[in-house]
C-alpha cells in the first residue's frame, strides 16, 4: 500500500504529514486510514508526549479527493465516508490524552480546515486559507464542522464561512479565535517544533486530565462539570508530575516531568 502520509518521532513529539502534495494533500480512504493508525500510535506509545499535524507541499488539506467518492457507484451513500474516513480521526484527536498541535501550511479546506480547528493549538501560514466549500456542491461541513465552528467563533460567522463560502485568512482567523496564530510561513515549522517541544516536556498526565475535562464541558451542565473537575483533579494530584512539580517549587528548582 502507497504511503499517503509520513511520520518521524523525535525528542517525544510524533510529526505526521499528509503527504500527497500533487492532490493538495486531498483525502482518499488509505490516507485516512493511514492518519488513523498514526494517531492510534500515539496513544498508546509511552513516548510519544506532543503530536503534531501538517502538510507537504503548498496546501495543508483541500478536503475529500471527489473523484473517490464520485466513482463509488450505486448504492453508495457519502456517509459511509463521513463515518469510515473522517469521524474517527476527528474521535481520536480529541480523545488523544496529548497534546495535538496543527501546523497550517497552506491552503484548509472542507474536511481540511475542519480537522484543523480540532487539534488543540493550530498555528498558520500568512499564506494559507481556510474554506468550508461545502455549500458549492450541495454538502454540509463535516468533520466536526458544525460542532466546532459555532463554539470557536460564533454562530453568525460560521453560518457566513458554510452559506457564503467565506474565505479566513490567518489574520482573519486569528483574530476571531478560529486558531492561535498566524505566523510567517518560513518559520511555521520551526514555531510549531518549539511549541510541540515546550509540550511534550511538561505533565502530559496533567494535559490529557485537561483536554477529558474540556471536551465533557461541551456537554456538561454546571453542576456535572464542577463534580468532573473535583474527580479529574483528583486523579491530577495522584500523579508524578504533580509531585514533581510540587517539590520542585519548594525546591526552587526546575522540574524534571515525565508524563507520569
């Protein structure tokens, strides 16, 4: 099977790169699969403390290559896609107790631009763009699209980026908190490398209690989530990288985390 991504792990942050630059890093089922695995690696390797996501080539993801699902045949319904492909990395990015950070090299779109906006920190290019696309071809955004969009900018301004097929720039999307920054695209990958670093160095245990905490506050009313917070801090002061961290305060020292 053809390699659609590429991986390296070093100093405990697993870069993955959607890898079909000649098809702007648009998805096809094996790439999918193939970022799955990717994420599903990061789970469960004790090592890996900081994910990061970008893109070879000019784009970062123009979303799902049509002529895959154009050429399925009858009987064929686009859901089976949504849910085979797309869902389950947007599931496994969110429920990644790590850090996932996304470097947009360039131009987000569709199922692109919504993978993005669920990783934890993203990071652009000046040069990028982000478009939803959906609504030129009669489609709703998905993906997270309709999940996320609304809580980070609001519902009239998602409801312009679907209906009127809005273009953000990272100015743009950095203004109304659609992502964290917009920087230079020569030194994308060297900001995005520091942030994954300063990551991966610090209690992943602490981070992943966090992001548990964060994606139950989308569904949690008050008094759920107050109880969650109490339980999750918990479990937060039971690790070794709160005792660590401790210690090293009253010592005066810089503390050595483990992820533990």
């Amino acid at each position: 099977m053809s390699k659609h991504i590429s991986t390296s792990l070093d100093s405990n942050v697993l870069t993955i790169k959607l890898d079909r630059p000649n098809k702007l890093n648009s998805v096809i089922e094996p790439m999918a699969q193939q970022l799955q695995e990717g994420l599903q690696k990061a789970a469960t390797d004790d090592e890996i403390r900081c994910v990061l996501i970008s893109g070879n080539g000019k784009a970062f993801c123009a979303g799902q290559d049509l002529p895959e699902v154009v050429d399925k045949g009858e009987g064929y319904q686009l859901g089976e896609t949504v849910r085979k492909s797309y869902n389950p990395i947007i599931k496994a990015i969110r429920h990644l107790e790590k850090p996932v950070v996304c470097a947009v090299n360039g131009t987000a779109a569709g199922a692109g631009a919504n993978l993005a906006f669920a990783c934890d920190i993203v990071l652009a290019s000046k040069e990028a763009i982000f478009v939803q696309s959906f609504s030129k071809i009669g489609l709703i955004p998905d993906s997270g699209g309709t999940f996320f969009l609304p809580r980070l900018v609001g519902l009239q301004r998602a409801n312009a980026m679907y209906l009127l097929d809005e273009k953000i720039s990272p100015k743009k999307a950095e203004e109304i908190g659609l992502i964290y920054k917009a920087v230079d695209p020569d030194n994308l990958m060297d900001q995005a490398q520091a942030i994954c670093q300063k990551l991966a160095s610090m209690p992943t245990r602490g981070f992943g209690l966090y992001k548990r905490a964060i994606n139950q506050s989308l569904s949690n009313n008050l008094d759920e989530h107050l109880e969650l917070e109490a339980d999750l801090q918990t479990e937060a002061g039971e690790t070794h990288d709160y005792h660590e961290g401790v210690q090293a305060f009253l010592e005066k020292r810089k503390p050595d985390f483990k992820g533990k």
